[in-house]
C-alpha cells in the first residue's frame, strides 16, 4: 500500500540521488524485504532527526554521503512520541515542522531501498506529547503518589509506561501503519524499556495478577520484592517484543523487531530469551565516559571489543553490530560534539577485531561540525575493501570467559553491582594484557552443543549458578575440558540464596568455610616451579588479593600459592611476621578425570581491576595457560598492550592486532595513534589448511612469513590502529 504522497517518491521526484548508479545491493523491487537479510549489511549508518530537521536537511546530502562510505544499511527516525512522517493515527505527535507533504522517513526510506540499502525505522515510544497525555492519561507512567511523571529533559512532554497499553495497543497501531506504508526492513526499539519502575493502575492490575502481591516501592535485585519485580517486568518487555514481531511479520514476513538497548538493566534481561528472540542486536555502547555505572561503557579503550565478546556470548552466529556516536557521550550530553578522529578509530577497530559490525550514529540531520565526515568514509571504506576478511564463520580462540550477569545483580544490588561486576572485568583485561586469545560465553549456554569449541572456561567469580548450570560444568570437565575459577564461584544458587557450600567442590577439591574482608597486608608465597606460575619465575612472594575464601581442602591437588596471613603494616618497626610460610592453599591445581581444574579461594580478578598489579595478571595467565595444557592457537611478541582476535572466514583466516599503546588508552580521549612494533604473530592452522597468500591489509603488503612446523609465523613491522593479517586459503 503506497499513499499519493510515496508515489511521487517512488518516481524519483523527491530525492535527486535516487537516479544515481547504486553501489549497493539494491533488490530488483525496492519495497521487498528478503528473507535473511540481515546476514547482508556489514556497515551501518544511523540519522537521527530533531523536530526542526523536516523541511530543513538536504537528502540528496545524505544520500550521496552513504554512498560514499558504502554504507549498506541505514536507521532512520520513523514514529513512537514524534513522528517523522505524515502518520494517520490519533495522537501520535508529530514532528512540529511536520507540515503538509514533508515526509522525512518516507523521503529517506525509500531513496535507500532504491541504493539497495536494508532500512530500518528507529521507533521511540518512550515519551508522548501533552496532546496524547489529555486523551490517554492511563498511557503515563507514574510515580508512588500516582502522579504522571513528566520527561526530566524536556518538560512539555510526559514519560509512558513501557507495560501497558502505551506499549500493548498505541504502538502495534504505529509499527502496523509504518511497515504498510513504507518498504522497512525491521524496526530498532530506543528507549522501549528502560522506565524502571511504575506505578500507573496498568501495572499495579498486571503486577498483582501475576505475582499476588502489590507493587513493591524499591526495585533492588538484591531484595525478594525488587527480584519478583525484575522477573515480571521482564516478562512483560518479553511479551512486548513478541508482539511487535506479530504485528510486523503481518505485513512484512521478512522483517522484525531489533532491540535498541541489547539486555541491560539494573538486572540484566535473561541471554537466552533475548539470543533466541534476537535475529539480529546492536550493542548501544556509544562512545567512552568518565561515569562509572553499570549503563556507561566506562573509560577503558578496549571495553568496545569486550562489548562485542559479550553480545556474541549469547548471540553467537547472528550478527551483531556495534553503535559508535561520532560525538562525546558524557552526561553533559553534548549531542552536537565531534570526537577526535582517533577517538573514533580505535573505538570501531576494538569492536571490529572481536566480530561486530560497525553502525555509526549521528543525532541532528543538519550537522554543524563535519569533522567526522571524512573519518567515517575512511574507515567504513577501508571496513568495505576489506569485507571477505571480517565476515567471520568462526573464532579460533580455545578459551571462554563466562558471563555471569545474574550475579553482580542479586548479590551486589543496585549499590554493589558495578564493584562485583569487576571481577570479570579484572579477568578480562588480564588475558588481554597477556595476549590469551579468548571469547565469551554466555552462562545460559553451558551445554555441550555451545561448549564444543572451548577447551578452557573461565569463571571469575562467577558466584550465581543452578544445579544444572553446575552439572553442565562437570560434564564439560568429564569430557576433557579446563576450568579457572575464582573467589566464591557456585557459592550462591540461581535466585541469589547462598548455599553451605561450593557446588562445585567436587571439582574444586575443597570446601566453603568462610569470606573474609578486607584484607590488610597480605601476601602470596609463590611454590615454584610449577607450570601455572611460569610467568612468575624467580618471583617467591607477591601481594594477597583484598579479599578470600577460608576452604578445607578434601581432596589431592597441586597448591602453588599459599597464603601469608595479615600482619602489622604499622608503627614500622612491627612490619614483620614470624609466619613466612603457611599450609593455607591461594591456588588448587588439579587434574579431575580427563579434564583440569584451577581454583583460586580469592578476588584476584577484582583486585587486579581495582589495583592494576601486574603479579596478579600474570598469576591469572598462568592459570589459564596451564588449563589450556597447549600453545595458544595465536601468540603474539612484540611491544605494548595489543589486543587480539583470531578468525575463520568461508576462504581465509584473519589474525586481528588492535594496537592500545596509548597514554590514553585508560582514559580520556586518542589525540593521535601512536605506531608500535614490529610483532612477530605465530598462527596455529586450522587442519588441512592451505596458504595460498598472507597479507597485511592496513599495511597493504604482502607479509613476510615463514613456517614453524604446523603453524605459521608472520611478522607485522607496526600497526598504527588495527592490522589485520589475513590469510588466503588454497
């Protein structure tokens, strides 16, 4: 169903561009959604419109700007609180330079379709007009004493509440009138659930209905209420989305629903409803910031890779792309800033080199500051040249690290959550910092299917898991496989109560006693020589962590750490202890049927994030490596921080070094990059494998190689932000 006002477009009279050669993939018909399309566009591109944008930004600019960069799918600003096109439905705020025949969307919609460009339609049902307020109070969301709750941005407007009829009858009516008037490929939710709490009469009836109990008045994680909250809220955002794919796939088969805000919350939304939901998720990790909370994505340079790892955690083959602002990102929301072009590149390289596609945002469709412009082109050109080598079938790593999401938020809460969440932190940049290449794996996926390919798993505190989650672990044990784990993993069951005991102290060799913290002025004895403390060698004592685990140890193992208890760190003439050697194990090393395990009685890994202790990261690895038993399936020597990535493609294999020599790479923001090398890579081969040509791409060379027994060993003179070698296969 096309209107009078689209088949003028249709014919080209909107948008000169569209008579223009397509660089694209453009379909033979431009209103058709193809059935997988989602697998095709690699680079995207995201205009957000402001009000006064209608009338006053130029789409042939646009449209000739995506074709430069090659970008082959586009977002754009559709409907939800303001509309950007001529929308038919009562009480759907429109844009206010909405006047008669603008059609932003529509504009724009269908000149990509004709480029070849998938399109989806940005809706953004978090807000409504006072109009829409007058007609439908029930819609708001409202606060303890009952009142509408006004926007805290922009005061004319009101909040609405994600669970109810706002969501479950206003918005089907616009996602319906959208996917049949215009050719739209999907729709990307922003801001559909992150209300939080609500006590409109809507969820007040559903609450009761479905749990027998009253709203709560706080929604901590940590506490039975807030915990019964999160899961019926959850449930109802669950049954949103699947709604919205109804009402989608009734007039489009081919297309569906993209959450914008991937699962975060105070507690994470479960990775499994949303990995099997999800065709298709973008990580909306934007730019690096100076607040520290667990919605920011914090300051660290490769923190957009670790978001790409953990999206895949639970994702897997699906794509997953990564949002990338072009402007600063901090809460003083400068939304029309620039970053420096540096900023922008190391961002995109970290998420690139671990499996996202890159997506970049900008807000206003009138920009000011076009620094960026060229930037962008650069690097979604050079992303284009290089394409065949980033559509990944496979990542080679052999060690996981498992994301535990439930557990920082029921056991830390709202006040403690960032601080527990640091183990994993902590774990993760020690094995980047030791060049270990590793993925993520998502604890709702411990079966032996998603396991397969890892020979290792890492569970840094990961303190929340089922019986069957535990069972899935011994079974992956049985099989073969390795596991390091630390502090008070499987300690807590999957609701957060705490258990007398270890699940897993049958694989671990020892039993729960007690958690004692904080301690003071403690210290490891390192019993060398053994295998997991090779990076430590001639080292004999090391700082304790700041926290452990009392356990009584029931079984054989290997314990080549103990344990120097606290004593006096003043006056200083008492600094000393009698007690320089003690039985109590820091590290319990053992061989359980044909696998390895490695457990760690400490916060090692949140300590090393906190302290940044260069013992601790190394006593991390070598646990790792020990599990592993084998070489890594890629090494790396060379100078710096670097972090890595090792794939498989349908003809080659490309070995990914993001180069994170940088003063800024722990703060603030990349002024310039800062060449570093040369490295020599060593790349295990896959078997059967045939080199046909190996080249470094950013360089634009042939490398330099040579063979060392099965694996093949190359030497990349400098990376500036991100080499990738690949390797073509015969």
């Amino acid at each position: 169903m096309i209107d009078i006002d689209r088949r003028t477009v249709l014919a080209g009279a909107a948008v000169s561009a569209l008579a223009l050669p397509s660089l694209s993939r453009a379909a033979t018909d431009p209103m058709a959604t193809l059935p997988g399309w989602q697998a095709d566009p690699m680079r995207w591109f995201q205009l957000a419109f402001t009000e006064d944008d209608p009338g006053a930004f130029d789409p042939d600019f646009w449209m000739a700007y995506f074709r430069e960069i090659g970008a082959q799918g586009v977002c754009l600003s559709a409907g939800g609180g303001i509309a950007f096109y001529p929308t038919r439905i009562p009480h759907h705020g429109k844009s206010a330079n909405m006047t008669s025949g603008r059609d932003p969307f529509g504009t724009m919609a269908l000149a990509c379709k004709r480029e070849g460009i998938d399109v989806l339609a940005r809706i953004d049902p978090h807000a409504m007009p006072q109009s829409a307020f007058a007609a439908h109070p029930e819609w708001a969301a409202r606060d303890a004493q009952g009142e509408a709750r006004r926007h805290w941005s922009a005061s004319d407007l009101y909040l609405t509440c994600p669970y109810g009829p706002y969501n479950f009858e206003f918005m089907p009516e616009v996602i319906d009138e959208i996917a049949t008037r215009y050719p739209v490929d999907g729709f990307f939710g922003n801001r559909w659930n992150t209300l939080g709490l609500c006590h409109c009469d809507s969820c007040k009836r559903n609450f009761e209905a479905a749990t027998g109990a009253q709203l709560p008045t706080q929604t901590d994680p940590a506490t039975p209420e807030g915990l019964r909250w999160h899961e019926w809220s959850q449930s109802r955002l669950l049954a949103v989305q699947d709604l919205w794919n109804e009402t989608i796939v009734k007039r489009r088969p081919n297309a569906f629903f993209v959450s914008g805000t991937e699962r975060r919350g105070i507690m994470d939304y479960d990775a499994r409803e949303i990995g099997e939901r999800m065709k298709m998720v973008f990580g909306d990790r934007q730019a690096r910031s100076s607040e520290s909370t667990y919605y920011t994505p914090g300051t660290k340079a490769w923190n957009s890779g670790r978001f790409a790892k953990e999206l895949r955690g639970y994702m897997f083959d699906k794509p997953v792309g990564h949002i990338i602002s072009v402007g600063v990102e901090e809460e003083y929301r400068w939304k029309d800033s620039v970053q420096d072009a540096a900023e922008i590149r190391i961002w995109a390289a970290g998420s690139i080199a671990q499996g996202a596609r890159p997506w970049i945002t900008k807000f206003n469709a009138k920009p000011f500051d076009r620094r960026w412009m060229p930037v962008v082109k650069d690097l979604f050109n050079w992303h284009r040249r290089h394409e065949r080598y980033l559509r990944n079938t496979a990542n080679l790593a052999r060690v996981a690290l498992v994301i535990e999401n439930r557990g920082p938020a029921v056991i830390g809460g709202a006040q403690h959550r960032l601080e527990m969440e640091g183990h994993r932190r902590g774990f993760y940049q020690a094995m980047l910092e030791a060049r270990i290449p590793f993925d993520a794996i998502d604890a709702a996926y411990l079966d032996p299917e998603h396991l397969a390919r890892f020979d290792v798993l890492v569970l840094a505190n990961a303190a929340v898991l089922s019986e069957s989650q535990c069972a899935q672990l011994r079974a992956f044990v049985a099989r073969g496989g390795a596991i390091v784990a630390t502090h008070e993993t499987s300690l807590y069951d999957e609701m957060g109560k705490k258990r007398p005991d270890f699940a897993l102290a049958d694989l671990f060799g020892c039993h729960y006693e007690r958690t004692e913290a904080p301690l003071h002025n403690s210290y490891l004895t390192l019993r060398a020589p053994h295998p997991a403390l090779a990076p430590l060698e001639g080292v004999s004592r090391t700082i304790a962590a700041t926290a452990r685990v009392h356990v009584r140890r029931d079984g054989p193992a290997d314990v080549p750490i103990t344990l120097v208890p606290s004593f006096p760190d003043l006056p200083m003439e008492r600094v000393f202890t009698d007690v320089t050697e003690s039985d109590i194990p820091m590290a319990l090393c053992r061989k359980v049927g044909k696998g390895r395990v490695a457990y760690l009685p400490m916060n090692i890994a949140a300590t090393f994030e906190e302290l940044q202790h260069a013992d601790h990261m190394r006593i991390m690895a070598g646990m790792v490596h020990w599990a592993l038993g084998a070489r890594q399936p890629m090494e790396v020597a060379g100078p710096g921080l670097v972090d890595i990535a090792w794939w498989r493609q349908e003809r080659s294999l490309a070995a990914h070094i993001v180069n994170l020599n940088n003063p800024m790479t722990g703060s603030g923001s990349y002024r310039e990059a800062i060449p570093t090398g040369p490295y020599e890579v060593s790349l295990e081969l896959p078997e059967g494998a045939q080199v046909r040509a190996v080249t470094l791409l950013d360089a634009g060379m042939p490398a330099t190689t040579r063979r060392d027994g099965e694996r093949l060993v190359v030497t990349v003179p400098s990376v500036s932000f991100h080499e990738i070698i690949a390797v073509d296969l015969a």
